[in-house]
C-alpha cells in the first residue's frame, strides 16, 4: 500500500514553485478558452460562407436574369384607375 508523502515544512516552502505551478495552470486554461473561440470563430465563418452567401447570390442573380416582358416595364394600374377609364 502506498505510503502518503509527508507535508512539505513551512521552512521548505517554495514560493517560486507555487508560482510556477499556477503560472502553468493559468497558462492551460487560457489557452483552452482561446482555442474555444478560435473554433466557435471558425465554424461561425463557415456557416456564414455556406449559407448567407449563397442565398444572396441565388436572390440576386434571380433579379438580374428574371425575365422582363413587355407588360413589366410599364407601372402597375391600381383598381381605382381601372374603374376611371
């Protein structure tokens, strides 16, 4: 069975290895979080480029290229008008 190691004496302290230590431990968890919103970046970019960019082009070659008859270059006749004449 394993025996626990003894506590370190008040006199042994190492204040440059607690500093050390916690240096690391901040270290990592930042570096986690960074690389978090790295990825959240990344797949929100991607979403935006698979899927805004896409139906703006659909929509705005569907009004570049809509056929225009000889009825649409005039305005529209509202009811009232049609009832005048």
């Amino acid at each position: 069975m394993p025996v626990a190691a003894p506590p370190i004496p008040l006199d042994r302290f190492q204040p440059r290895l607690f500093h050390d230590i916690f240096h690391h431990v901040l270290n990592t968890i930042l570096v986690f979080f960074i690389k978090l919103l790295e990825t959240l970046f990344v797949i929100g970019a991607a979403g935006y480029v698979l899927s805004v960019i896409p139906i703006t082009a659909y929509r705005l070659f569907m009004v570049l290229f809509e056929p225009v008859g000889p009825d649409e270059e005039s305005p529209p006749v509202s009811e009232a008008q049609h009832k005048v004449s």
